[in-house]
C-alpha cells in the first residue's frame, strides 16, 4: 500500500477518487437510460419494419423463390437490411414448415423445409401479431399480444385479400447494435474520467502548490526560529486562515525574544550579584585566615611562655635544693 505523507498527494488522490466515483456513477445512470431508449428505438423500428415488410417478402417469395432464387436472395437481403434490430427472418406456413430462412441466403441450393416448435406454431396460426421473449435460460417463453421490454422474435400474419392466412413471418430481433453502443458509451465514458482525473490533478497541484507554499515558509521559519534565530519574521501575503497563523507566529517570536532578552538581562544582574557575593565571601575568608593565624600564633607563645616558666620553676627549685 502506498502510504501518502504529503498534503498535495492526499488532496490529489482524495479529489481523483471523488470525481471518478461521481463521474461512474452518473455514467453507470446514464447508461441504463441510453441502453433502455435505445432497445425502446430497437423494438418501435422493428415493429415498423414488420408491418411494412411482410406483405412484401411474401409476394417475393411467391414470385421468385422457386423461379429466380437469385433474384429473391438480392431482394431479400436489400430490404433486411433496412432495420438494424433484424438478425433473421422465417416465412412459415400454416403447417409449421419454414419456407425461407434468411440464415439460408448463401446456400446455392434449396434444401428440405424445416418444421418450427409447436409453441411457435401456435404463434403463427394467429391473426394477430404476436412478441415472444425468452425470458430465462431454463426455456421459458412468453409471449403477449403487447411488446415486452426485450423482444426475441416478433410473429406478423400475412393475410391476402381474400382474407387467407396462409403465412407468418418470424422476425428474430438483435439487440447486437444496443451493446455496440453501450460499449462505446463505457469507452467514452472512461476516457472522460481519465481526463476529468487529469484536469483534477493540475487544478490540485495549483491549488496545494497556493495553499502548501505558505505552509512550507512556516514550517521553514519554525525551524529557523527552533535553531536559535528569535529575529526572523515571517512574509505575510495572504489573508486566509494560513496569514493568521503566520501572523500569531511572528507575534510569538516577538515574544520569545523579549522572554528571551529579559532571562538575559536576569542573567546578568545575577552574575554580578554573585561575583559581589564572592568577593564579600572572599574577604571574610581572608579576614578568618588572618584570625586563625593570629589565634595560632598567640596559642604558640603561650605554649613556649609555659615551657619557659616550667623550666625556670625546675631551675629554681635545683638552686633551692643546693
């Protein structure tokens, strides 16, 4: 883990993650209403397309499957090519049988007709348009006479003039050119984030370089005024919080210095104090010293003035005796 010390880094990754947060999110919101706007446009055109085409491919088909099959594959594919939310299309009879299937188109020949689920069946033999959706993976099919949010295949009756029902066609709907969209939106969408983040992290180094700078002339004048240095004073340019503080900084070197200046002058006055207190010890010590040396001088006589006396009272009494 990295471990962020400075205030630029902190203030760069905090604003980083903020708009990234901010920006997601209103693009994960964004998308969705894209993503459901789009298939609703998906599901209207193919709608459309239905009503408008089916008519059409069967008179094709009738006209030039069996007779010109390379005629019906270029109309075919011309007119599937009008809608984007086509994947495939089925013209299926009354009895289940696909007669064409678009997924067929590159073959050369005609091959044995396919016969459609009965559930599908049941969907073709109506005289209303019909929308399946496939639901879940466990093969749950529904289908209602109005179209569900997500539609797999849409069932339109074709019914002649002479009110027969011979033929459904089956539209498979492809949501292929939502999820291209929604793709791109994410690329988009990233690479706007990145330069948001980008832009963020150059107003940040502007920002932190105003706000961190003033910081730095403090923390310098702390170390300044910590070695020693009582006069140095800050540059006040600002007006913000961070003036202030240098403001009560230089108030409080100010009055290091008179602290300072005071112990000295204390200082002082107490040296000389003690060096009178010394030389007025020194010279009861010296005026002792003569005392005591008088006191012993005294105390030597005396001695040797005993001894004298002791001799002389010795001598006399020897005199006395003779």
């Amino acid at each position: 883990m990295i471990e962020l010390r400075s205030l630029k880094s902190k203030l760069i990754v905090a604003t980083s993650c903020l708009l990234a947060l901010v920006f997601i999110g209103q693009s994960i919101v964004n998308t969705i209403s894209i993503e459901r706007r789009l298939r609703d446009g998906i599901n209207d055109e193919v709608k459309a397309f239905a009503g408008l085409s089916t008519r059409s491919l069967v008179e094709v088909y009738e006209e030039y499957y069996l007779s010109g099959f390379r005629k019906f594959k270029e109309i075919v594919e011309d007119t599937v090519k009008w809608s984007r939310g086509i994947a495939r299309v089925r013209l299926v009879d009354m009895m289940g049988r696909v007669r064409f299937d678009t997924e067929d188109l590159t073959r050369k020949e005609i091959k044995d007709l396919e016969t459609i689920d009965p559930f599908l069946l049941e969907e073709v033999r109506k005289l209303e348009p019909s929308y399946i959706h496939y639901k879940d993976s466990q093969g749950k099919i529904f289908s209602s006479d109005q179209p569900p949010s997500v539609i797999n295949e849409i069932v339109y009756p074709f019914v002649d003039e002479w009110g027969r029902h011979q033929y459904s066609i089956v539209y498979s709907v492809s949501y292929e050119t939502v999820q291209k969209e929604i793709q791109w939106d994410i690329v988009r969408a990233i690479l706007f984030t990145l330069l948001l983040i980008a832009i963020a992290v150059n107003a940040v180094n502007f920002l932190t370089i105003k706000i961190i700078k003033p910081l730095l002339n403090l923390e310098e004048g702390a170390r300044i005024v910590g070695g020693g240095n009582l006069g140095y004073k800050l540059e006040i340019k600002t007006e913000d919080e961070v003036g202030e503080v240098a403001r009560e900084f230089n108030k409080m070197t100010e009055k290091l210095k008179e602290s300072r200046k005071g112990l000295e002058e204390a200082k002082e006055s107490l040296e000389i104090k003690v060096k009178e207190r010394t030389k007025e010890l020194q010279k009861r010590v010296d005026e002792l010293e003569r005392f005591h040396r008088v006191t012993v001088g005294r105390e030597m006589k005396m001695i040797e003035l005993k001894k004298e006396i002791e001799s002389l009272k010795k001598k006399l009494e020897k005199k006395g005796r003779i």
